[in-house]
C-alpha cells in the first residue's frame, strides 16, 4: 500500500528535534510498518535512533534520508555544490559573524575589569569569550527547532518512505531514516561504525533537500560509479523528465561539495535539488529558517519514477 506521506507528515510531525517528538514519529511510521520497521540505537556521548526498515545487511541497495530537525537560524544555510570557493566563503562569513562579536566582547570584559586583580581580569575575558563560542555553538547544534522543513528534510523522508511502499516486496531493497544528521552527520556515523561491511559495500542512495528546485544532481561515488544504477539512470532519466521543466544530471561527485549522510559511506549517492542562478550556479537556500516552505511534489514523484519506475 502506497500512503501519500506528505499529508501524514505535515503538519504534525514536520518539527523531528526533541527525544519526545522523534519518539511519536517513530510510533506513527511502526504503526504502519509493524515488524518490518526496527530502531537501532548507536553512539557514545550523543545517542541516534536510526529507523530502519527492511534488512539492509542482506539488501542491495539501501536508501537513505536523515530525519532529525535542524535548529533555528538567523540565516540561511547556503550550498553550492560546485562553486566550492563561494560555499567556502559563505561558510567563513557565517564564522566571522559569530565570531567577532565574541572576541569583542571578551575585549571589552577585559577592558572593563582592567583595574580588578589581573586574575579577576583574565576569568572576566576568558570567561566572555567562552560563553560567547557556547551560545555560538547552541544557536547552530541545540537550538531552537526550525519550525519548516519542507525541504530540509521532510522531502527527503517522504521520498523514502515512498520509495519502501513501492519496493515493499523487494528484497534487494532497504530504507534508513538517519538521526542526528544536524549535528555532525552522528546518526550515520554510528551506523557505518557497526556495519564495517556496509560502509563499504553496500550502495547506499541518498535524499537530502529534494523538492525546493529544478535541477536534479545525483552524485556518485567512484565506488559507486560501476554499479548498474549509474548508467541505468544515465539511460533512462533524459527521456523520463522530458517535458517536466526540469532537469536531471547523474554525475560522478568529483569537483562537487555536498554535505549530508552519504559522506560516511564509500559506495553512496547524493541525490539534492537546486535551482539555478547566472554568477552563481546552481544553489540551494531558505534551509535552517522558517522560510523552508517549499515542497514541489512534482520532484518527488519524479524520482520515485527514476529509482523505482513502475513495472
């Protein structure tokens, strides 16, 4: 049976943060799976429940999404996959912005207590600066929960779970929704960590940020590259979006940049949406802020179509 998880997800379960509403989005997707779904815990100091469903140790591929919400931010995280001098540069400005207030405010502690016991001096300087970095590092890690995820990562999750409808009697298939992606990629991470075999050999497929754009990249691994799924979707997806206003490329990732769960996995594939601008390139923006409202369901069906065409 085939749900149309867009309208189960939104908007009850669309925030994923806190321990209690992963566990009742958890409770939701057992209540339709049953004992074909199973949490597996892993990590040390900060625990992921990662929800797995079908048998990934025996599956040829498996088919990956990550679930957790990212935190509120004043602004918006910006990707652009192969104009890797500007995402680095976006990515400096972020750390200067933060940055720099802190260290200014360490100075002026300093300054301030400057006729105090030097040692009273220090703890008022080093003190600032510490307490600065921390609120730094919480408004990015722990925040509070973004309260829009359309894109980032409800797109994701809804194509998997679409994808373990369709290929329910597929045993070659399984599906892992990923915790703890926000902060470090841990969910994955613990993952790979217990599964050594799959972290190398199992070709792990994707979703992250996959219904705010036109333009489809579907990144591949070296590794994955001699896989029959590379030059299959190479075959078939020209014509299968022809007439769709949009484009699909399945690329090698060489030359690309894009963070997400794939990173853990040797023989993986990054599959994202971005749009297009001249001087830029293709981009994705509005993710980790409120304005992360977009869900084109034309994307996701799209996709369904390329990794699992009906018969």
């Amino acid at each position: 049976m085939e749900h149309n998880w867009r309208e189960i997800l939104f908007p009850e379960f669309e925030v994923r943060k806190s321990k209690a509403q992963k566990l009742a989005f958890i409770d939701r997707l057992r209540a339709e799976y049953g004992d074909r779904l199973h949490v597996e815990e892993g990590g040390s100091l900060v625990k992921s429940r990662n929800i797995v469903i079908g048998s990934p140790e025996t599956a040829k591929t498996v088919y990956t999404a990550h679930y957790d919400t990212c935190a509120r931010l004043p602004i918006p995280n910006f990707i652009t996959p192969r104009n890797i001098f500007l995402y680095l540069l976006y990515q400096i400005l972020i750390a200067v912005l933060f940055v720099v207030p802190a260290f200014a405010l360490s100075f002026l502690a300093g300054y301030l207590t400057r006729a105090a016991d030097p040692f009273v001096s220090f703890l008022a300087t080093e003190g600032t600066l510490l307490a600065c970095l921390a609120l730094f590092l919480w408004i990015f890690l722990a925040g509070v929960p973004n309260p829009h995820t359309a894109n980032d990562n409800t797109s994701g999750v809804v194509t998997v779970l679409s994808l373990a409808d369709r290929l329910a009697d597929d045993p070659d298939a399984a599906f892992i929704l990923f915790d703890n992606e926000e902060v470090g990629l841990l969910g994955s991470m613990a993952y790979a960590a217990a599964h050594p075999d799959a972290k190398k050999n199992t070709l792990v497929v994707n979703f992250d940020c996959v219904s705010d754009g036109d333009h489809f990249l579907v990144l591949f691994s070296k590794q994955a590259e001699a896989r029959p799924l590379y030059e299959d979707l190479r075959a078939r997806t020209p014509a299968l979006f022809e007439g769709s206003r949009k484009d699909i490329e399945v690329c090698p990732k060489r030359g690309t940049i894009y963070p997400s769960d794939q990173a853990n996995f040797k023989t993986s594939v990054a599959v994202c949406a971005l749009n297009y601008k001249r001087g830029v390139g293709l981009y994705m923006d509005k993710i980790h802020t409120p304005k992360d409202t977009v869900f084109d369901e034309r994307n996701i069906a799209l996709l369904l179509d390329a990794f699992a065409p009906r018969a």
